[in-house]
C-alpha cells in the first residue's frame, strides 16, 4: 500500500468515525415504585398506590447540526397487584412517542399529556398526582376528560394519534401545542343531543373535528404562569388560568381557575367552574403540601375539598408520605393514605 493510498484510508476511516459519535445515541431506563394503604370513609382498607406508577424507556440520538432525534417509551403499572395499569388501557399507557429536536422547537408523534394537562400539574399543590388527596384529576381540570371518545376505563388526559410541538423556551415563554386526528378509537356510545335510537356519537365514532390543545407558559424569577385552551373530541372546551409564586426558598403558591363548556353535547347546564389554591413548604427533610378548592356545576352540588399531605425524605430518590383530605359535595367523604415512594 503506498503513502497515498494508505493516507485516503486513514481519513476514510477518520471521517466515517467522526461520523458515528456524532450520531451516538443514549438510552435510558427509569421509573418509580409507589405503594400505600389509604381507607376513604365510604369504603374499606384498600392497598394501592398515590403516584402513578411508570417503567419508562427514553432515548436521545444526535443527528448533527444541533438536530437530536428523540424517543420515549413508557408503561404504567399497579404493584399491589403487578399488572398494567387499568383493565382497557394500553401497554405504553404513560407515553410513546418519536420525534426531532433542533432550534426550531421539539415535535413528537404518539401518545402523550395534551399541552394542558401537562402544563397544568405545576400549579397543583399535590403536583399533578392521582392522589385522592390531590385535586388534579377533577378539580384543577373543573371535571373535565381530554378523551371521552375512547374506550372506557382510558385514562382521562392523554391523547393518542397525535402530534406534540413545544417552542424553545425564550424569556421564559414557552408555547406548547397539541392537536389529534379524527381516527375513531374505540368509544363506547355517548348519546349527547341525540337518541338511543340516534346517539350523537355512536359506538367507535369517527370524529367531527380534530382535538386540540394549547397552553402558554412563563417561568421567570419567583413567579410561574399559565394560560390554556383545549376542545375535545366531543367538542366539550375547557379554558384555564394559573400561576404560582416562590414566596421563599421554602414556600411556594399555587393557584388555577377554569372552566369546562360541554354545551356540544348538553342542552343546559353546561358549564362547570372549579377553583384551587394551595402551597408546599419544606420543612426539615420534609415537605407540607395543602390545598383547598370548589367545583361548581350548574345544577349540581358544589364540590368543595380541603387536603393536606406531608412527605419525608428518606434519601434524594425515595420518601415517606401521608394524606387527609375531605371532600363535600352531596355526601362528605373523608380519605386518609400512608406510604412510600421510590425512583429508579
């Protein structure tokens, strides 16, 4: 081999090396273990879990050119009984979506939160976990389910079929935007203004109008902010203002209000108002989480909710915690939970 040729092959093989760690990738693997024993007065001692539990898979590969291709997979489970979560919901129930990152933002397709249901858990004292003792899955969204079009038992706040955009963050303004297809995916029938004979939407319907959903987003300093928008699959549109404060290192605010109009499929009392307030406070190796809010349907009874909650640090990946909360609308119920949470 002469110098010549022997020089091509060492910047051949320099160059195809160059190219293969500009296109490394990386993947992760994460989740958590949350376990507890909560009993609501209106019913017996029950093992189950605060948190969501997630066995999750996400990984980054760079394309070159500050473009990043990105992937996240991710199961959600119930350890009391080591099945996946829920009796109809997907396997990748938590997210599964691809997509590009680069300068222009980052977009994914899949299955994922809608831009304001997951923009909207920073501002909820429980910080957007299923807890009874929270407030995100009814109050902070004033009753309202981003899917009523698929199948029952989904869960009330992702959607599939969809494409997720998210700008860069600049000043501390984020616009995130989600919008589905029309695909029809599995609904049970909902007859709405129609007939049992002719239901507005009948079973696996194809829909009317694509979902969509919106929030904007500030960070900035102490201070925190929301404004949201989302219309459903059946139309249903819920609207939603909040914002939040780090009054000290130790104490931060929270507070939303909302509104969900579901007059597409209800001819009166269509409207529902809820408010929520609420802090965390750490205190030691713990933190205080308290909260107080009110749902207010037309023609139903007032949803009123007061919950406090303490967690405690074991270490920085698991901690104890314990729930009270009573919540009064046509009958009161009283809930109190302990248990331990653990991420990986």
């Amino acid at each position: 081999m002469n110098k010549a040729t022997a020089s091509a092959a060492c910047f051949s093989l320099m160059a195809l090396s160059a190219g293969y760690a500009a296109a490394q990738s990386s993947v992760t693997v994460y989740g958590n273990v949350d376990v507890g024993v909560s009993k609501r007065s209106d019913s017996t001692l029950a093992v189950g879990r605060r948190d969501n539990n997630r066995l999750g898979f996400k990984g980054v590969e760079d394309l070159g050119g500050d473009l990043k291709a990105l992937f996240q997979l991710e199961i959600r489970y119930d350890p009391d009984i080591g099945t996946v979560e829920g009796k109809t919901r997907p396997l990748f129930q938590g997210q599964s979506r691809v997509g590009l990152q680069g300068a222009f933002g980052t977009v994914r397709i899949g299955r994922g939160l809608t831009a304001l249901q997951d923009s909207s858990s920073a501002f909820e004292p429980w910080r957007g976990v299923p807890s009874t003792a929270g407030f995100q899955t009814d109050l902070t969204v004033a009753g309202y389910n981003s899917q009523p079009l698929d199948p029952a038992g989904s869960s009330a706040n992702r959607w599939s079929n969809a494409v997720f955009y998210n700008t860069p963050e600049k000043g501390g303004f984020q616009l995130n935007v989600t919008v589905a297809t029309k695909e029809a995916n599995g609904n049970p029938v909902i007859v709405g203004r129609g007939t049992t004979a002719k239901p507005q939407y009948p079973a696996n319907a194809t829909l009317e109008s694509n979902p969509y959903s919106v929030s904007g987003t500030y960070r900035g300093g102490i201070f925190g902010a929301m404004l949201a928008y989302e219309r459903n699959a059946a139309e249903t549109t819920l609207w939603s203002v909040a914002g939040s404060v780090q009054a000290n290192p130790d104490v931060k605010l929270v507070a939303s209000y909302q509104k969900q109009d579901q007059s597409h499929t209800m001819a009166t009392n269509y409207d529902t108002k809820a408010w929520v307030t609420g802090l965390n406070w750490n205190v030691g190796l713990g933190t205080i989480l308290a909260g107080y809010g009110q749902k207010s349907p037309d023609g139903l009874a007032k949803t009123k909710q007061t919950s406090v909650g303490y967690e405690y640090n074991l270490s920085t990946r698991t901690y104890l915690y314990a729930d009270l909360s009573r919540r009064a609308a046509a009958t009161s119920v009283n809930f109190y939970g302990v248990g331990i949470f653990h991420k990986f």
